[in-house]
C-alpha cells in the first residue's frame, strides 16, 4: 500500500527550489517515489511538494540521505520542513 506525503517548507527562491527538484527526478525514481512541486500563491517562499511513496519507511531513507540532504541545501531550503503521511 502506498502513502502520500505532504511537505511544506520555506524557500530562498521557489525558481531555484523547482530547478533542483527537476534534476532530482532520477533519484525519487530509483527510490520509488513519485512528486510534483508546488508554490503557495499567497506565500511564495513556501513551497509544497506533494508525493507518493511505496511506504513511510521508503519515504524517511530517501529524505533523510546524505544525497536529499545535500541537494535541499543546493535549492535554498530555509527551514526544517513539516512533513505529513497520509494513508
């Protein structure tokens, strides 16, 4: 059974955030996730990403990987994200 997972974090620059959130697409593939990018019209340093994912468990050993860590860096993630598990 699959989760959805909702994150919202701050940004520098949504631009940015979505350029590396593009050229990660290989590696939420390999782990078998799936998401799309979204900016908040009413806030547009917070951004939304909206995923699926094979299980919670799959989910945190991507986001928590040195790799996801270092490229949230690169898209001027500004804040720890709030993060949701939906089944």
């Amino acid at each position: 059974m699959s989760v959805k997972v909702l994150l919202s974090l701050e940004v520098e620059d949504f631009n940015k955030m979505k350029s590396v959130f593009d050229a990660a697409e290989n590696a939420r593939t390999e782990a078998g996730i799936t998401a799309e990018a979204y900016r908040n019209m009413d806030a547009p340093n917070n951004a939304w990403v909206i995923s699926t994912a094979s299980s919670k468990e799959a989910f945190v050993a991507f986001f928590s990987s040195p790799s996801q860590k270092e490229r949230m860096r690169n898209a001027g993630v500004i804040s720890p994200p709030t993060i949701t598990f939906l089944e």
